[in-house]
C-alpha cells in the first residue's frame, strides 16, 4: 500500500494539484486521500475512486506472470517513445 500511495501522491502532485484540490474533485475528504497517499488505506472502493479520478488503472497479475506483464508495458512506452520521436522528427523511427 506505500507504494501504491506513493505513486498515487506523485500523479497528483506532477499534474500541479494541492491534496485539498484534488479532493474536492474527487469527492472525498481531504483526510481520506491523504490516508491513501499514506498507504493507510483499507477501503478499496476508496482506492477505486482515487485510481479513476486521476486517470489510473490496477493490474493484477499472477506472481508467475509479474515480469513478462512488466516487459510488456516496458515495451509499449519504448513503441510510444518512439513514435512521439518520429512525430517531432517527421520521419519513421525504428521500433524496438
């Protein structure tokens, strides 16, 4: 949960938005966003709201599966990298 609050805090503060601002928009309470960005959070339909309100999604995965899930989404930023270069370049950049 520290690190999901973790990654929470930080999409909400790299967006430039104050707890209190982003609570209100969430509709939840100040102290109860806080809670989550702490990882102190138990409520899931809480967390569910959270997640949707600042554009996240939850992956779960089997244990099994973790790193080639991971290797996946590594793989779809680098295409996406790649073609936001090819875009401000003008030309067809190679894909990994």
């Amino acid at each position: 949960m520290e690190a999901l609050g973790r990654i929470l805090r930080h999409r909400r503060t790299s967006g430039g938005i104050k707890l209190i601002d982003a609570a209100d928009q969430l509709r939840i309470s100040k102290s109860a966003l806080s809670r989550l960005e702490n990882g102190k959070s138990s409520n899931i339909e809480l967390l569910f709201t959270v997640l949707e309100g600042l554009g996240l999604n939850l992956l779960v995965t089997d244990k099994a599966e973790t790193r080639e899930a991971l290797e996946a989404v590594q793989n779809c930023r680098d295409t996406n990298e790649d073609m936001k270069l090819a875009r401000a370049y003008g030309k067809t950049w190679p894909s990994k």
